[in-house]
C-alpha cells in the first residue's frame, strides 16, 4: 500500500513541474536522474532522499519547503 504522503509529495512535484513546463525527460535532465525516477517519484512509488528532493526544487526554482505544502 502506497504512503499517502508519498502520493501527495508526488503530485506536488508534477504540479510544479507542469507549472514551469517540463517533461518528465526535462526535469530528468536538469536534476541528474533518470525519467523513470522522476516518474516513480511522482506516483508516490519511491521514498525520495533528501538529496534528491533539494535537486528537484532547485531544478524547479522553488524553495523545498514547496514540495510539502499539501494543498495544491
């Protein structure tokens, strides 16, 4: 069963990147990892590090705290 958190971390993380209009490939690109990270990332699949959500919001251009607001 996926962690709710996870879900809602994920959707965050697609809404911003849709906002700035990036792909899946773009974003890949920008923070050093590949699509299908991104992708799982974004469906709540993989519990992201730290690490790697600092290189998501700087490749956003947003603060990390962004990321875990809960309302979109």
């Amino acid at each position: 069963m996926k962690d709710e958190r996870l879900l809602i971390l994920g959707q965050r993380i697609r809404f911003e990147r849709l906002k700035k209009g990036l792909s899946q490939e773009e974003l890949a690109e920008k923070t050093e990892l590949s699509r299908r990270a991104i992708s799982c990332i974004e469906c709540g699949v993989n519990d992201a590090k730290y690490t790697t959500l600092l290189k998501i919001a700087d490749a956003l251009d947003i603060d990390i705290s962004v990321l875990f607001l809960k309302s979109l």
